[in-house]
C-alpha cells in the first residue's frame, strides 16, 4: 500500500504560503515537483505515491501549488509574480523540506514549473543535485523562437488571451469549459475549439475534471499573472517588445546534471524548443517521448516514472 499523502500550509519567511502535498516521512532525501499551468500540485500524487515507497528510492516527495495557485497566497499584483518572486518561494521550500545544508535529491517540474525551475537551478545550482524539466522551454532557446520562428510564434499566440484583463472570467465560463478545453489540446482556450492534433484526453476522467474544477474555484488570476509578468510571448501587431529583448548569459547557464523530456506532440511548445539548449546546459540529457502532448505526465506516467528512475543518480 503506497504512503498516505499529506496535506498542509507552509508558511515561509518572506509572507507568501504555499499549500503543499507530500508523501513520506521528513528527513529523507527530497524530491521536489512543480507544477505548470492550469494545473495543481495534485496532478503529481501518483509519482509522490511512486517515489516515496522504499523500493523506489525512499524518498520524500514533496509538489507545492504554486503562488496564486489552489490556497497558497495570491498576491493581486502582477509584478508580484516575477521570476525573482517565484525563484524566492522555491528556494525557501527548498530550505523549509531540506535545511540550508542538504539539496534536493532533484528538482522536477512541467509547463510553468519548468519555467521556475529552470531560474532556480540558475540562481541556486547547490540547492538540488538534478534537474528534470518535463516540456518547459529554457529561456534561451525559447526567447529565439519567439523572435524568429513563424511556427512557434503561432504556437504560443495563445498567450496573448491569457493576459487579456477578462481572462479569468472568460476561462470560467460553462463551469470552466474553455479550461477543458485547453487540457484537450485546444489551440484557442478562450473558444475551446479542438485542434487537429488534439486526442480524446482519456486520462481526463469526469472525477478528474472534478478535481481541477475544484482548484479553478479557488480563482484564476494568479495562475494568469505568470503570463501578464512574462515579457517571452510572441509578437503582435500593436505589441513587439520580445523582437528587442536579450537575456544575459549569466541567466541562462545551467550547471545541474540536467533530464529533459519532451512529448513530441506538443501543440503549444514545439521540440525546435530544444535547438541550441546544450550550449547553456552542458550536462544535458534528453528524452523525445512519441505519441504525447503537453500533458504526457497523463498520459504516460509509466514512461516519465522509468526516465526518471533511471536518471537519478544513487543516493
């Protein structure tokens, strides 16, 4: 019988809480999830489940919701969401589960957790011994796209719907139908019309949909704000800042023992998305997965559970 999940508030020293789920006891070695968007912490329970049991690895597992997410703290303001924020709450959490001498055994994360994850591992490369990142761009390769790959900008232009004033409320709309939507692979969330590439999503159970609306409930401004404090979105007729945009190299070196993996049917984040990634992460490892799309943690948790295993180094 797997460990018995544990919910609770972590309040840390800088004001935000962030409402957390773990599995297995403190004390031993931490695997900590993130999670992206429009998603929670829960998404993670089967490989909290997985990992925490001794014959796979022993470990405590721990996925919080990320600010502005479920009940953790959802400051209105949206430069309360910038990456320094964000990077601010992982690291504290990292302190809280691992004290300021242990790092984490590694650090996995998805979509917008990636995004976070790939700022921690820059800012603080001794805080975890690996990096596994599950389809979430690295900045560089990421902010090249934007600025010169006509199909990746199309790809992304749903961001600029994200950050529109109404989202939240246009996102809510027929007990959040464009949010379904968008987890079965919609390429315009606020329509909620089905792309070509979009599957039936069988892993999206009526008691799951339940659970996400659960979430949802709790407000999706916060959630918004990471796109809205973003300046990596695709050019638009009336807004063009990402054409001029540099990012300095000091930012985007990665020193961590780094796995990528990659559902090669991603509508949203295409694998040009990994062109160039080894010049700023030497020690790089990555895996294509066919035959899934963004949500490949759904779909294939068997598959993302052995790469993972696999990866991490014995403790």
């Amino acid at each position: 019988m797997p460990p018995q999940i544990e919910t609770w508030l972590q309040a840390l020293p800088h004001g935000i809480t962030l409402s957390c789920r773990a599995c297995g006891p403190k004390g031993r070695p931490v695997l900590l999830f993130l999670h992206g968007f429009p998603e929670a912490a829960f998404v993670w329970d089967e490989l909290l489940e997985h990992f925490a049991q001794a014959e796979n690895g022993g470990y405590r597992c721990v996925a919080p919701n990320m600010r502005g997410y479920e009940r953790s703290s959802a400051p209105a303001d949206v430069k309360d969401y910038r990456a320094k924020w964000l990077v601010q709450d992982i690291a504290a959490l990292i302190d809280a589960e691992c004290g300021p001498e242990q790092a984490l055994a590694a650090l996995v994360a998805h979509d917008w957790g990636g995004a976070v994850a790939w700022a921690v591992a820059n800012a603080h490369p001794t805080r975890m011994r690996q990096l596994v990142i599950v389809n979430a761009p690295h900045p560089a390769p990421f902010l090249k796209a934007l600025q010169s790959d006509p199909a990746q900008q199309a790809a992304s232009a749903y961001m600029t719907q994200l950050v529109h004033p109404q989202a939240a409320s246009q996102l809510s709309a027929d007990g959040f139908a464009p949010l379904m939507g968008f987890l079965r692979g919609s390429e315009d969330p606020l329509a909620g019309t089905p792309s070509l590439a979009a599957t039936a999503a069988p892993w999206l159970t009526p008691e799951m949909e339940a659970r996400y609306r659960q979430v949802w409930r709790h407000g999706l401004d916060g959630s918004l704000n990471y796109y809205r404090a973003s300046p990596l979105r695709p050019p638009t007729a009336t807004q063009d800042a990402v054409s001029t945009l540099a990012l300095p190299d000091d930012l985007l070196r990665i020193e961590v023992p780094t796995l990528v993996l990659w559902a090669q049917d991603d509508i949203a984040l295409r694998p040009c998305l990994l062109l160039g990634l080894e010049r700023h992460v030497p020690h790089l490892k990555t895996v294509p997965i066919e035959k899934a799309t963004h949500w490949v943690v759904h779909e294939q948790p068997e598959r993302v559970i052995a790469e993972i295993t696999q990866f991490l180094k014995p403790l």
